[in-house]
C-alpha cells in the first residue's frame, strides 16, 4: 500500500532535527518495494497522473533499453516517494518555523 503523506511525515519526523534534504531520496529509496508483485501492486494503486512519470524524468536511452515494464514501474514509485519525502519534509519545516514564530 503506497505511504500517504501523513505517514511520509511521521517517519521523517522521528529523526527531523537529524535529516537533511540529501536524506530524503533514501527514505524514498527504501519506501520502494522490491519484490515484483509488490511493485505491481503499489503501481496500480499509483494515480493516473504519477504512472510512467519516468518518460517525463528519463528517456529510454538514459535507463538503458533493455529495462522492463517492472523496472520502470520501480522508477515511477521511486519518483512518487521522492515527491511525498520532498513535500512532506518542507511541510514539518513551515510547521517548525510557524512554532519558533
């Protein structure tokens, strides 16, 4: 099941003070599932609007042509959970910086 934006700021939160914005696309990374059914579940469950991201982020030559359809549904997720970290992690700093206001 794909992580929700309340779930993606919950695990930043427990270690925020200790994470910078290079952190992020690991907690993307590991958010990936990596057994092919589980890719192909979570794909599914992806928005129209977030599926086959990777032709907008990669062309084919840049991936390697031999990739399969699996691959660039890992590349679609990876490119989903790095948005939500992004949008999570400036959502705690707006909510930090309005608490020391």
């Amino acid at each position: 099941m794909l992580y929700t934006l309340e779930e993606a700021k919950q695990h930043l939160s427990d270690e925020f003070d200790n994470i910078n914005e290079d952190d992020l696309h690991q907690y993307a990374d590991s958010a990936v599932p990596i057994y092919t059914a589980d890719i192909q579940r979570e794909w599914n469950s992806l928005d129209r609007d977030d599926q086959n991201r990777w032709r907008e982020a990669f062309s084919l030559s840049d991936l390697g042509e031999d990739k399969d359809i699996d691959y660039l549904m890992t590349v679609d997720l990876y490119l989903y959970y790095d948005g939500l970290y992004h949008r999570a992690y400036t959502e705690l700093c707006n909510d930090k910086e309005a608490e020391e206001e």
